[in-house]
C-alpha cells in the first residue's frame, strides 16, 4: 500500500480549548514532510494522536491501513519525542539490546552506533548519567532500533548543537533514500525548507499551507522591486493594476510588492515612467511564514 | 516468551543496581535484626523462639518495604521522565510490560527472603524445618501481594518526591502497626485494635505462626486477600479517572 498515514476530519479539544481542528492529510511512502509551525499551532497534539498517545475527538486515524495502537503499525513506526526519556538503572547497551528485542527485524547494534554517532563509552554509560546531547543520540537510536518504516520525530533537534544537528539531517536524508517515511514537526523554518519534501503549515490547530518548500514560497512570497523615481513624477497610475498589492516609500526609493516581479517590471517600462536603478528582491520563507502564522495579520 | 524473560532480565537488574533498595531491603533489616536480637537485651521468655520471630518481622518488613517503595517510586519514575509513554509505542504489551515487572518485583523476594533467612541463620543459628523455611518463605511471597497493590497505587502519583514522601510514611506507619519492630502484643489496647484491622500485621502473623509450629490462621489470609482486592480496584478506578483526560 503505498498510504502510509491517513487522517481523517481530525480534532481535538482539551476541555474548551480545541488545539487541532479537523484536518485532513495523507502521507505516501517515502515522503519526507515536515509539520511546520509556532509554539501551540497543534503539532505535538497531531503527532500524538497519529501514534495512539491521544484519542482524537473526532475523526479517524490510519496508519498503514489500521490502527495507531495496533501491533503491526507499533513494528513499522520508531519515534522521537520532545521530552527523551530513559529507564533508569540500565546500561544503554542494554536498553537498545532490550527494545530492539521487541521488533520482529531489529537494526544490529553495529548500524545504529554507525547512524547515530552513539560511542562506546556511551553505550556503557548507565541511563541516569546521560549528558542531554548523549540522551538525544540514545533516544534516536531506540527511535531506529526496530528499523522502521515510518520515522516520527517530535521537534528533533531541539537542543542539538549545529555539528550534531548536521549529523542528524544527513542520517535522516540517507534514510530517506532507503525509502523510509519520515514526518517530523518543527518550529525552525530553515529546517523544513532544508530537509522536507513537503510542508505541512500548521496555524491554530489547522493546515493553512500544504507544499513542496518551493510552493509555499511562491504561492504566498511577496517579491518586491523598488526603484528611484524623480519626485516631480507620479506613481499613481500603477495602483490601477491588479498585479501590485502594495506600494511603499522608504528613504525616496519606491517599493511595489507583487507576487509577479516579472509583471512589474512589464508595467514599469509600459508607462515609461522614468525610474531607474532598479532592484528585486524576494521574500524568504520566513516572511510567509509570519504573514501565515502570525495573528495580528496585516490586511495586505 | 523470549521478550517477556529478557524484560524480567532487566527488571531485575534495575532492582539490583538501585541503592536504595539494596540499603533498606537488606542491609537496615539484617542490621535491626542483629540490634534487637544480640545488642539490645529484650529478655524473652525463649530468647530461639524470639530470634526466629524476629528474623520474620525483619523479613516482612523487608519485603514489605520493597514492594510499596521500590515498585511505586520507580513507576512514578518511569512516567515522569516519559519512558512509560515511550514502551506505550513500542509494539511491547502494556500486560508483558506490568507482567515482567511483577515477576522481576517477585524474584527480588525470593532474594530477599534467601539473604536474610541466611543471616538469621549465620547471626543466631536460627534453626528451623525445611518445611517451616520454605512456607514461611512462601508465606511472605503471597503476602507480598495487596502490598504490590499499594506500590501499583502510590505509582499513580505524578511527582516522584510525593510518591518518596508518602510511601516512606505508611511504610513506617504499618510496619509499626504490624507489629515489625516491636510485637504487638506489648503495645497500648488501642494501637492492638488499629495495628489488627490494618494488612501488615496479618502479614507478619502468618509467618510467626509458621516458625512456631502453626499454620497460618484463615483470618490472616482472607484479610490480605480483602485488601488486595480493594487496593486494586482503586487502583483501577483511578488509573481510569486518570485516562478519561
């Protein structure tokens, strides 16, 4: 089957508060998507609900056509969640040795060492003495232990430095190419961009962008040409096109912001209206991601 | 089969690693048992009668101690530090899970009883049968039961300190109200009555029973089996209050 989650008209309210409000979205073997978006947009309660930690309030939940909480997903899914969790009072060698008993097809302990940067002394070190960045390589390890199909990360890399960050992404890519399923929320936009196919852009307990990287930007970018005008010149007539959105003067250069820059520059030199020195910018992922998640939206 | 022995394994070696159980299940009850049967002159009417009663109190307490401390603690542990929500993802069973901490819980006993029946033996030449060693073993076992119960019960707590502070106190409460430290019959009437409505010294009594040539009275079984019970099904009914968030 080539569906590997499904949800269905999903919510979820805590008393009065509904932090996810009935979403839908698939995910396909092999895609790499990332759940996007700020502190208390839903992510963790979404990722929660997909592995059978929560009871949606309404709709359904598959995973590889069953369950969440059923036996046959719980073998195909390894997961990595915000807060990492140890049992105490054994050795880390121990511990993978014990869960990876509980997968039908376990990773060697060899494999996991080599993907997750775990060292020896790591492995002999007792769970309660971990330092937060051996705890973090420990948690994705047993994330790996069973060799899954479908990687379920909960904000990953907060608190990993940037050279273990790297390291991170890189497994994860090369995990991908063995055509694993991977979806992980995040509330860095640079990590979305960087590692995902896909973005799931999550605002409010709703999905209010679902893309490649490429298409959230262009779809909802501004990009900006500005250029030096003569005062004695007017500008007026461009507001007649319903190309421009927006047109600002900052430190006498105009900005016209536009989805379309090529347009722009059309009209500009279709009026002949004389301006000069002329620039493009585009927007970075971040813009749209303030514009889409902020509250207090700019009516544009 | 293989993962349910590998995870009793590792209960096991969890227990054994823990210094706390190995100070209060081992060495605090062999070091009171040698206290109060060679330093501190009680004066009993048949000081090897008393040596063997007290190397039971010594041992109940010990056991007793470990099933509601080490057990309980130790859930509140896993579940604040989210390893328990962590295994719930794993394709192992929650009933394999609960099983193997049960028979690792168990096994811990059965060590406990071994190395301090020993050092009964080797400290005051405790001598017993072969069969009165065995049940009165076996007795503690069982009655280690509605005790686990409580441990299950005190596992519920959300925070680790709380879980510390209470059980240490019932501990203590029924271990002196059992009758562990000193025999109840010597306490005031009122603190008799109290101590006899309460499991840990129906707990004791079946094993004094047994080192003095007895059985254990119905009394005692049927009252450990009734608070077992009841433990567990407030266990239930707040485990399900608890999931209804």
């Amino acid at each position: 089957m080539n569906e590997v989650i499904r949800l269905t008209n999903i919510s979820k309210s805590f008393q009065q508060k509904t932090a996810v409000n009935h979403i839908n979205f698939s995910i396909k073997k092999g895609e790499i998507v990332a759940i996007l978006g700020p502190n208390g947009a839903g992510k963790t309660t979404t990722i929660s609900m997909i592995l059978g930690l929560l009871k949606p309030s309404t709709g359904d939940i598959d995973i590889y056509g069953q369950h969440p909480k059923h036996k046959n997903v719980r073998e195909k899914i390894g997961v990595m969640m915000q807060e990492v969790s140890m049992m105490p009072g054994l050795k880390i060698h121990e511990i993978l040795t014990l869960i990876r008993s509980y997968y039908p097809n376990p990773r060697s302990l060899d494999d996991l060492i080599e993907l997750t940067g775990l060292t020896q002394q790591d492995l002999k070190t007792q769970a309660e003495k971990l330092s937060g960045g051996q705890k973090r390589r420990v948690s994705f390890a047993l994330a790996l232990a069973g060799n899954p199909d479908l990687i379920i990360f909960d904000e990953p890399t907060v608190g990993m430095d940037i050279s273990s960050r790297n390291r991170f992404w890189q497994t994860i890519r090369a995990l991908a190419k063995q055509g694993k399923t991977i979806l992980f929320s995040t509330h860095y936009l640079q990590e979305a961009d960087d590692v995902a196919e896909r973005i799931l852009l999550f605002k409010d307990g709703r999905i209010v962008a679902d893309g490649t990287p490429s298409e959230i930007k262009s779809k909802i970018t501004n990009q900006t040409v500005s250029f030096i005008l003569n005062p004695d010149l007017s500008f007026e007539k461009l507001y007649q096109y319903p190309e421009i959105q927006q047109i600002t003067r900052n430190n006498g250069r105009i900005y016209v912001h536009s989805t379309n820059a090529d347009k722009v520059l059309a009209i500009l030199f279709q009026e002949k209206l004389g301006a000069h020195d002329i620039q493009i910018e585009r927007g970075k992922l971040e813009d749209p991601f303030e514009q889409l998640t902020s509250t207090n939206k700019e009516v544009i | 089969m293989k993962i349910f022995l590998l995870q009793c394994k590792m209960e096991i070696k969890r227990i054994l690693r823990n210094k706390y159980f190995l100070f209060w299940s081992l060495v605090m009850p062999i070091i009171f048992y040698y206290i109060f049967t060679n330093v501190v002159n009680t004066n009993p009417e048949n000081p090897s009668a008393w040596d063997a009663h007290y190397l039971m109190s010594m041992t109940v307490f010990s056991v007793m101690g470990s099933s509601i401390m080490t057990l309980g603690i130790r859930m509140v542990q896993e579940r604040a530090e989210g390893w328990s929500k962590y295994i719930r993802m794993t394709p192992l069973s929650q009933s394999v899970y609960f099983a193997a901490q049960m028979i690792g819980q168990t096994f811990i006993h059965m060590l406990s009883i071994t190395v301090i029946f020993a050092s009964g033996a080797i400290i005051n030449g405790v001598s017993l049968s072969a069969f009165e060693w065995f049940a009165s073993g076996l007795w503690i076992l069982f009655g280690s039961l509605p005790f686990l119960a409580i441990g299950t019960l005190i596992g519920l707590m959300k925070k680790v300190e709380t879980a510390a502070g209470i059980s240490n106190v019932l501990y203590m409460v029924l271990a002196v109200t059992g009758g562990m430290w000193m025999p109840l019959e010597i306490m005031p009437e009122m603190m008799q009555t109290i101590g006899k409505s309460l499991p840990a010294f129906h707990f004791g009594s079946g094993a004094w029973e047994i080192v003095q040539g007895g059985l254990p009275n119905w009394k005692n079984f049927l009252i450990l089996v009734a608070y077992l019970t009841l433990f567990m099904l407030l266990s239930k009914y707040i485990r399900s209050k608890q999931e209804a968030v």
